[in-house]
C-alpha cells in the first residue's frame, strides 16, 4: 500500500511537472522572439564618423557620433577618446541614437593634442564591429604622438591575416554547427515512429548521453573563444552586461539552459524530445544571418527550417554510422527509412535555402561579390554530390545490396562534415561585403586626375575630384564626374555638379598645379555596379577622359 502511494505520488509530481516544463520552453522561445532586433541587413559597417578619421580640428568637437548601416544591439556598446599618454579624455558614457544606428559621446574642452577614437558596437546578427582612428585638435609638438597600450588597439570585423585566434573561432562555430545538428537530429530520430524500438534506444542511451556532453563542450568552446571581441576590450565588468542585455548573450544563456535541462529530461519524455531539439533550434535560428534580414518572419522561418531539414540529415546519417558500427540486424530496413528522409531533407534545404539568399541579396550577382557568396556556391556543390550519392545508395537498396553501399555512406559522412564546416564559416562572415571608401588616382601624360567617393554607399556620399594640370598652363575649363549605372542601361548617366573650392591638404603633385573639386549629395541611388567618368578640358580644348568601375554592396 506505502509502495502504491509513493508511485501514485510521483505519477501527481510528473503530471505537474511536464506542462511546466512545456510553459518554461515556450517561454524560453517567446523571450528569444522578443529581443530580436527589427533592422534591414547583416554586420553592421560604419557609413559615418564625426570628425572623419584624420581630421585636423581648430577646436574641440562638442562630441563623436559613428552610424553605422544598420539598427545596433543596444546591450553593449561604447566609445573611448584617448589622449596620447593612453588616458581617456572623460567619464562619460556612449549613448545610442534616436533611430538606434549610431553611437555619441559628449566631449569636454580638449586641449591641442593627438588623440584616438575607439568604438565598439555589436550589430543585429551578434557579430561585433570596432575600430580606432586619430584626429589632431590645433598644432601639437610634432613629437606629441599616441603612446597607447595594446588593449586599445582597435579592429575592424573580418578583416585583418587568418590569425590562430581567428581560425579557433571558425573551428568552434564549425564543430558546435555540427554538434547542434547532430544531437537535435539524433534525438528527433530516436523518437520518431516505427524506426527505433524501447529497447533498441535504452541500447543506444551512452550514445544519446556522448552526443549531449560533446554539444555542451562544443557550445562553452564556441563562447569562450568568441567572449573576448563581443566585450572589444570592455574587460570583465561588462561581462554581466553582455550575458543580461545583448541578444547574442541571451542567446547563449537560453543554450545553455536548454542544454542542461537535456541532460535532465531527455530520453523520459516524448513530447519532451520533440519539443527539446526545436526549441534549439529556435534559438540558433534566431541569433544569426536571419535575424538581422526583413521580413523576420520569412528570414528566421525559413532559418528554422533549414536547421530542422539539416539535422533531420545529420542527425540520421549518425544514427545510420552508429547502426553500422553496432552490425544492428535492422540496418537495412532503417537505411530505407533515412534514404527516404535524407531525399525530403535534401529537397527542404535546397528550396528553404534558395529563398533565404533572394532574402539576403539584393540580386543573385552578389554570390559573386563576396566571400559569402563564393563559400555558399562551394557548398552547394558539394550538396549537389550528396544528392548525387543519395541517388547511388538508393539504387544499391532497390538492388537489396544496402551492404555494399557503406563506401558511398561513408563518403556521404565525409561531405557533410564538410558542408557543416563551411557552414560554420558562411554564418559568420557578412552576406553583403562592407562598402568601403573609393579613393583612385589616375596618372596621365598630360592630365593627372584622382576621386575620391565617401563612405561610397547606396544614398548621400561626399565626392572630390582633383586634376593636375601641368605647371603654368592655366585652370582646366570644364571638369565633369559622371556616374554610369551599369546594371540598367535604361537608367541615364548621373552627372555630379562639382564645385571648385580651396584644397588646403598636403600630397605629392608630381609638379603639376592642382585643382580640387567638391560635391555631396545622393548620386548613387542604387546598389550595384557602377563606372566613374572623369573627362577633363585643358585650356586648349583637349579632351581627356579616363573611367574607373566600382561596386556598391
């Protein structure tokens, strides 16, 4: 009787405890949904700072402003102004704009001096973004230089040599890619009806119990190595601000939570091993490309997908090496099962992928312009052998041959840690390249002539073009900038009103006389390839024109 209330007791605990455990998941996803941030595009990239990177200023600025593409993180940012013994100018703390783009901080009166500007933001897709640059306030002794110590020095993302760092960081979002999938797929797999018996999954728990410590292990990985440039030299005190207030933080505390509770629960529960990997996945879905990318819905829907597709394949073909391994009797029946599913998989990826890179690119041509985009087309071909491996295992087990085809299996593994690891490398690097600065310069016999466009994106730019004429030969008599876009042969050329101003900057003429021109205003109204035209008049009449092909992300 005492044996039957002790297990009547317990069966009252779980009945509570389960729809618990399903409020806490929801709400876990729920909070996730919420602290996403609404913005248009990935990795932020700076557009404009005030005072430009250089300047000579006459007199304090009352502040420093940096804008960047795109809406900021607003858990953790800041800017620093250094002085030339390394010392920062003020106590005061950056503050967001109006429209959450940029970052500004109040100065006090500086003295004339060299100083440094350090930034630090986190864009939409927790990646971060920072960078330092010095300005001169008057006419400090030449030898009042920048004497900074090294945890100033400032970066910029995803730039700069491969250093061991950087390749640690690649490998341990590769491998915690891998493990994600594979474990939310295993565990998916081990639920789903008619493929794995009680028994069969008892047999297969130190599996299930390997594959959730090596995810753990690859997720402490993944955030050890990548803690320190998310912080940019903020140190340990903003550490409480970046796990509480940023999204990417909150992204990992949820993992880890989730991940704990696995270690508890599954394997007990079957709503719980269905809702478990999904909840995962969620998150992950949340905290990358697909979050900083409108519409939200559409973007971290269909990233959702794509993952669920994606573990369902890596998570069976773990369980198909492990059934291998084991020389289970049921091999060739669940070969069937995972061909069939492997086919679906393969089929959802391709299409949920397809749409996410209209999503993400402006036109299909920006596979070529970046890093991203030639990654993305080295994976999928290597999808494209999958499917072409897939076909040949199929047709070994309509042959009833399942056992010979475990070469073309094994060779089915090996693609896919490939995938998986270019994977981890894609969602880190920027879908859309960084706009930089256009600064070219054209010599010539008889006419020299130099452009430069600034910040050289998609709306107001400041543009200068200077001619260098020779010595003694008189003012130019027309000087025209002419913006062709090459992606519409409909669209007429963009003629730029230069304006003719007083150049004060000191460079090499090449003992030509110097004409500087000026203008600001949105003669770049679209993204895509772009062709400047230069056409000079001397004095004489002569005619010299030279062109110089551009991109704007």
């Amino acid at each position: 009787m005492l044996i039957f209330k002790k297990f009547k007791r317990r069966a009252s605990m779980r009945s509570l405890f389960a729809p618990a455990m399903l409020m806490c998941m929801l709400a876990l996803m729920l909070s996730s949904v919420v602290l996403v941030p609404q913005s248009a595009s990935a990795h932020a990239s700076l557009v404009q700072a005030v005072p430009e990177s250089g300047s000579k200023l006459e007199n304090s600025p009352p502040q420093v402003a940096v804008t960047f593409n795109e809406s900021l993180d607003a858990g953790l940012f800041y800017i620093k102004v250094f002085n030339h013994d390394g010392n920062e100018v003020t106590s005061n703390k950056a503050r967001l704009n109006k429209e959450q783009t940029g970052v500004e901080l109040d100065l006090p009166k500086l003295s004339e001096g060299v100083y440094l500007i350090s930034y630090h933001v986190i864009s939409a897709d927790g990646h971060p973004v920072g960078g330092s640059y010095p300005i001169t306030i008057g006419n400090p002794p030449q030898e009042d230089t920048l004497d900074l110590p090294s945890a100033h020095a400032g970066h910029e993302h995803g730039s700069g040599p491969l250093t061991t760092k950087v390749l640690l960081q690649y490998a341990s979002r590769g491998l915690w890619y891998f493990m994600i999938l594979a474990m939310t797929g295993w565990i998916i797999w081990l639920r789903l009806p008619g493929v794995i018996g009680a028994e069969a999954r008892k047999s297969l728990s130190s599996w299930t119990l390997n594959l959730q410590r090596a995810h753990l292990v690859a997720l402490l990985l993944l955030i050890f190595t990548h803690v320190e440039d998310l912080l940019g030299g903020g140190g340990i005190n903003e550490l409480w601000q970046l796990f509480s207030a940023t999204n990417i933080g909150i992204a990992w505390v949820l993992l880890l939570v989730l991940s704990f509770l696995g270690f508890a629960l599954a394997g007990r529960f079957r709503w719980f091993d269905f809702l478990w990997p999904l909840s995962l996945l969620a998150v992950k879905s949340f905290s990358g490309h697909a979050a900083s990318f409108s519409p939200l819905w559409a973007t971290i829907g269909l990233d959702f997908i794509h993952l669920l597709g994606a573990a369902l394949w890596v998570g069976g073909l773990v369980l198909l090496y492990v059934k291998w391994r084991q020389k289970s009797p049921e091999l060739s029946v669940y070969m069937q099962k995972f061909s069939n599913m492997a086919l679906i998989s393969i089929i959802v990826l391709t299409l949920s992928g397809s749409a996410s890179v209209l999503l993400f690119l402006p036109n299909l041509h920006y596979l070529l312009y970046s890093s991203w985009g030639i990654l993305l087309l080295v994976k999928t071909g290597a999808v494209v052998l999958v499917m072409i491996l897939g076909l040949v295992i199929r047709l070994y087990m309509r042959q009833k041959k399942a056992e010979r085809s475990f070469l073309w299996v094994r060779l089915d593994l090996t693609l896919m840690i490939v995938i998986i690891m270019l994977v981890g490398i894609i969602t880190y690097v920027a879908p859309i390249p960084e706009n930089e600065p256009l600064q070219w310069h054209q010599m010539g016999e008889k006419v020299h002539v130099s452009a430069d466009i600034t910040p050289k994106i998609q709306g107001t730019n400041s543009f200068v073009a200077k001619v260098f004429l020779p010595e003694n030969s008189g003012k130019p008599k027309q000087v025209l900038m002419i913006l062709h876009y090459t992606d519409d042969a409909e669209i007429a050329p963009i003629n730029v009103p230069l304006t003719l101003y007083v150049d004060k900057t000191e460079e090499e003429s090449y003992g030509f006389a110097k004409f500087s021109y000026k203008a600001e205003g949105a003669y770049l109204p679209f993204r895509g390839n772009w062709d400047l035209e230069m056409r000079v008049m001397d004095p004489e009449d002569n005619e010299t024109v030279y062109h110089k092909t551009f991109i704007v992300y």
